[in-house]
C-alpha cells in the first residue's frame, strides 16, 4: 500500500491545481479592467510551484505534471473554440457580403454564433473549476486522480 505523502508537500500538490484556477481570476480581473491580455497564466503558475518543489517531493511532481497536463490541454482546447469561432464568422460576413444578404439575417447569425461561443465557454469554465477543485481536494488528501479529456504532455 502506498503511503501518504507529507502534509506539506500535500497542500503544494494541491497549490498546483488551485494556481490555475487563481490564474484565470487574475486573467479575468485584467480584462474586466479592460486590459486585453491573454496570457497563459494558468500554465505558469502550476509550472512554477512543480519546477520549485518536484525534486523534494515524488508527489508534488505527479500532481503538478497532471495539472499542467491538463490546463495545456484546456488551452489548447479554448484556441481551437476561438480559431473555429473567428472561421465561422468570417465565413459568415463573406456569404452576406457575396449574397447581399439583410443586416437582420446577419445580425441573427452573428448572435447565434456568440450564443454558441459563450455557452462553450461556461461549460468549459464550469467543468474546468469542478475538476481542478475535485483534484486539488484529492491532492491534499493524498489520493490519486487524473483528469478526464487531457493530453499527456508531460510524463
């Protein structure tokens, strides 16, 4: 049976989930503030507590490869929702400028594109505060989790 890894090194493991999380507040606080930044932060602060404690701690490595593992993965995956999105809006104004099309039926296919991208979006960001919360709560109880839907960029 595995023993469980000391309480210090359990709450950085768990540091390194909930840092992404704080990163994406910090993002969001920026752009609220109407500051149009898009930086990976939810990358670099889990990269920087794993690359600081993952010599002391066995735990502490397995748990921080996971979280980046999936918040590279979570970008990688919001990039694709924007590209496609940006696609089919494009996509859009060159069939209404090619067909003459009315203000209101682009306007309507417009809306409904941003209602497609903001739902995405809420489900992305709900399911990424349940799980890094779920991991981050495993973490520092000492148990193994792996998140579901990442690309294991890190081994």
């Amino acid at each position: 049976m595995r023993e469980k890894p000391q309480q210090q090194m359990r709450v950085w493991a768990m540091f390194c989930h909930l840092s992404a999380l704080l990163a994406w507040m910090l993002l969001f606080f920026l752009v609220f503030l109407g500051i149009p930044l898009y930086l990976p932060l939810n990358i670099f602060l889990p990269l920087i507590i794993w690359r600081l404690y993952k010599t002391k701690s066995s735990w502490v490595d397995f748990q921080g490869k996971e979280s980046l593992n999936f918040q590279i993965s979570l970008t990688f995956y919001i990039l694709i929702v924007i590209i496609v999105s940006l696609l089919m809006m494009l996509t859009i104004c060159g069939i209404a400028v090619t067909t003459n099309s009315t203000g209101k039926e682009i306007q309507t296919l417009l809306d409904t594109l941003l209602m497609v991208w903001l739902s995405l979006t809420s489900v992305m960001i709900l399911i990424q505060f349940f799980l890094v919360n779920f991991a981050a709560f495993k973490a520092y109880k000492g148990e193994h989790y792996r998140y579901p839907w990442t690309i294991r960029f890190l081994r």
